[in-house]
C-alpha cells in the first residue's frame, strides 16, 4: 500500500459569499467541510488512481471528530493517531463573482512529547506494509522542526521510498535526510536555494541530498532533476480555475509513477495531467478525470542536455 | 428567573490576523471560541447583574455540542433544545492593526417542524417560571417567518412581561403581537417604518404594536418612547472600541432594569452604560465592569416633551 502522512490535517471548510469586503458583515450563501491537510488530498487522489492507500498522522478534539467522519467508509484508510489538542479548521472564502479565494489557516493543535512518541511507533508499524510514503504539509506546535529528517531516515531505514513536500525551516532540514523526491514549488525552491532560475535551483536542492527533486512552476509545469536526467513537462494550455491541491495531486501522480515504475516523463506527464484537471474541477482539492484522461497525451515533456 | 430565547445560537469563533486581505492566504494568529448568539449574550450580562437567567433555543452537531460544552457549569442555564442539524459558526477576523473586524456569519441548522413543536412546549414550561423573557436574533432556516409572533403571544398569555429584539420580516410579524419592549437599532428601525428620523420611527413602531420602544442610536444613545413619556440617554464620551454585543447588553440592561421596577430614566440609563461598558471591554460581547460602574452616574438623560 501507499502512505501519506498528515502531520497537520485541516478540516477545510469553504464559504461562499456574494464578494468579500474587509471591516464588513457576511452572510454566508453556502458551507461545505471536508476533511483536509495536503497528504489526506494525495492519498484522495491516489486512491482514486487504484492504488491501495493509509493516511495517518494526527487528529483531535471535535473538529478531528467531523474529520474522521468525513474519512470514514471511503478509501484511503484511515491510520490518524489520536491527540488531545483539537485539529485545526481552514477556511476558504471564495467570492461567487471572481470565484477568487480568501484563506484563513488555524495553526494547529498542540503536540505533546508522548502524542509524537506514539506517532513515530504507528508511523514504525505502518511503513512495514508500505510501498512508498509521502510526507505533505507543515507541522503542528510541538512536533521538533526536524521531525520530516527523523521519518526519511525511518523510511530509508524501512527501504521505503519516500517523498517530502513541505517548505521552510522543516523542508530544510528534511532534505539533508536524503529523501527519494521532494516536490517543491517556485517559493519553495527559492526559498531554499536563494535562486528563482529552475535549473540552477533544483539542482541546488539535489546538492542539499534530494534524490530527485521535482519543481511545481505554475503555468509553466514541472522541471525533474534526476540522476536519470533532467526533464520539463508542460501542460498543453494555460487553464483558469480553483489551484487548490494543484500540488497535492502532482504529488500523487509522482508517487504513483514512481511505484509503478513509470520511466521519468510518463510519471511528469501524469503528474503535470493531474494537476492541471485538478484545477479544471469545480470543487477545490477534487480531479476532473475526464479532463485527466483528455490530457495525459497532451503534456509536452522535453528532456534537458546536462549542463556543460 | 430571567428567559432569553436565541433560535439561531452561534459557535463565535474570532480570529487575530495581522490584516486581512482580499484573496491572500493568513495564517491566524489566535483562535478563540464562544458560546454566541444575541440571547447567550444577553443571558450572560443578565446573569452578571445577579439575576438568575436560563437559556433556550436550539443547538445540535457538533458545533452545538462545542457550544454547549462553553456554557456548561458556569450561569446562565442551559435549556437549550437539541436539533439533528448543525449549530452554526460565525467568524470574527480582526485587523490586530486596526481592531477592525470583517464577519463571515453561516446560516444556521435547518429546523424540523417536530422540532419546532419541540420548542414550543419546551417554552411554554419554561414561561411558568419567568419573570421576564428577551426574544433574541435571526430565525434558522424551517423556522416560520411568524415564529416571534407566536412566542410573543405565548408570553403575553402567560402573564411573562416580553421584550423583542430581531430585524426584518420576522421583526415586522413579531411586534404586531404586540411585545411589550422593541430595540431595534436605527438601521433595523429604518427597515420596519421607512423613516430614518429617530422621534418619528419610534412612534410609528408604537403603533404598529410595541407596547414600549427603545432605539439604540450608537453614539447618539438611546431614545425610549413608551406610555409614560419619551426619553433620550446620551453616554458622557464617543467610546472607540469593539461593538460587538452592546445592543445585547443595551437589552440586559432594559430586561433588568423592568423587572427590578426601575424607572424608565434609570433603565435607559443602566443600558447605555452596560452598552458603552461592553465596547471598552477587550473581549467582544463582554462588558467592564468598572467601566460600568464609573460610567451609570455619568449618563445624561432628558425628557422630551410629548409632539404636539
């Protein structure tokens, strides 16, 4: 099975309102929940895509209760470990006219020493039946920074392949673990290597102890930087739409390319397809498969000579 | 005991951004969380001002049971109805710059007629015991647009002395079956009479049913016209701050101030302290006591002589 841990889940929940005015008062049209946190989006997609997939990482109080309401019944398995802080609500307020969104992110519940110890245990357990995990998002209050290092030092200890898409301080201190992949976006890689020049930044990121690294560029789709070479993909159109989970779904296409031992740009093409009908789907974090299917051809992936 | 009725009860979660912006992601600062709607917070000040107050309404899911979870152990008492839909948040987002707030408001459970039927006979034993009961805030959806009229009524056949505060159609119905007390604020008092000139739309409200009117005005005060004469109540000072609840404590204060027998100066007096004590204090919907206090001597409040 695939395993995408969630250290941080979110309960989303998404307003719609007529326009959002600032120091105004809102009725709101319309409330949808769903559960949420970037690798329960990845495991969504991937069990969509047939794979066998585990979500864990941390859920509680009553927002944690409705979470793992909306989990249940439906693939992925739900493994989320208990904790006594109460999961983080997210809320998207999305203007009906624009369709622009406003994002209002709670930071998260407080993690105990004995709440990650017992993390770690299950994440143990967990990776004994893994063919690959990722590991999404930011961390709650509590969890070390280094924790992504410790669980891509679990995973390669395991012989399990392992992708980390996160930012920041964690992803910095993540990628010197040597995961297999890490998913940046243009911010992110910038972030951490000082350089917006794709080529020169990703291979930083490489230097950093990046297997491969695979750079999310918008509109100008993915570069992949691999000891196989070094591959751009991009979409064959500039699509309006709702990016949420863009980057969630990419990620899912990357992890399910590379289980099934897809050569470099079928696992680019598939994950720039499934961005791309991610943001063609009307509801936020979902993919359109049609469109998904429509594109997969599509995608222009070219590779790169190495540089001089 | 004193009853306030809150039909559309409220998770109120606030949230502290640094600024919020248009189609931007925030990360919030702090989340806090209450138990709201007008009748909540109207119970409560009743309830600091010593008099022993229950609270009805409905709640369900698990924002009520959050809800309920707040009100547990600490006065006013919880009679609130429990409901299969979902109490609804509201969304306070305040500028930390500006103390400005932007409100997002969702809209409420949809309300079975079995429990709407519920709540009736549940009011109705409630009545048997109140001094005085305060009919607070918007409808839920499924709720009938005359329910305030119906309550009303029922209050008045029980002898139990009733005061309206809500807006709109319902207000419009409500106060035809001839409530003892009206607030509404200028904006509400406007939309019921169609004139914005304070002496004129009290009257009108008059005649349309309300046996006494109070308009409360913001920084110009309050203007009561009731059979024993017209008063206008001025605070001593334009008090910055955040008005949220002070027409609710304006309403504990009327409530409190009638059936402690008070003169009408004197209650109107009580309502624009607690008003303006309510927009100094930090907490939104609280009020300072001492703020309180200091301020009651300091209320100007002058007879108008009746129209010609």
């Amino acid at each position: 099975m695939l395993l995408t841990v969630t250290l941080n889940t979110a309960l989303d929940i998404t307003y719609h309102v007529p326009a959002l005015i600032p120091h105004a008062s809102h009725r709101v049209d319309s409330v949808t929940e769903r559960a949420g946190g970037k690798g329960l989006n990845v495991a969504r997609v991937l069990s969509a895509l047939g794979h066998e997939t585990v979500v864990t990482g941390f859920a509680g109080g009553t927002t944690g209760e409705v979470l793992r309401g909306l989990l249940a019944g439906l693939p992925p398995t739900d493994a989320l470990v208990p904790v006594a802080g109460t999961t983080r609500r997210t809320i998207a307020v999305v203007d009906a006219a624009s369709g622009d969104t406003t994002q209002l992110n709670e930071p998260g519940p407080a993690i105990s020493a004995d709440e990650w110890d017992a993390f770690l245990t299950a994440y143990g357990k967990l990776l004994a039946d893994a063919d690959a995990v990722a590991l999404c998002g930011s961390l709650p209050p509590g969890v070390p920074v280094g924790a992504y290092a410790q669980l891509v030092k679990q995973a390669r200890g395991a012989g399990v392949p392992v992708l980390l898409d996160t930012s920041g301080e964690p992803l910095r201190r993540g990628i010197a673990a040597r995961p297999d992949l890490v998913k940046p976006n243009a911010d992110e890689l910038a972030q951490l290597t000082g350089s917006r020049e794709p080529q020169r930044a990703t291979r930083d990121a490489r230097r950093r102890g990046a297997h491969a690294v695979v750079a999310s560029l918008g509109a100008e789709g993915m570069l992949a930087a691999s000891p196989e070479g070094t591959w751009q993909a991009l979409p064959p159109a500039r699509f309006e739409g709702n990016p949420t989970g863009a980057g969630d779904s990419a990620v899912a296409g990357l992890l399910s390319g590379l289980v099934e031992g897809l050569p470099w740009p079928d696992r680019l093409a598939r994950a720039v397809a499934l961005s791309a009908a991610t943001v063609l789907a009307p509801a936020a974090g979902e993919f359109d498969r049609e469109a998904y299917e429509d594109l997969l051809p599509q995608v222009l992936v070219t590779e790169h000579t190495p540089p001089a």
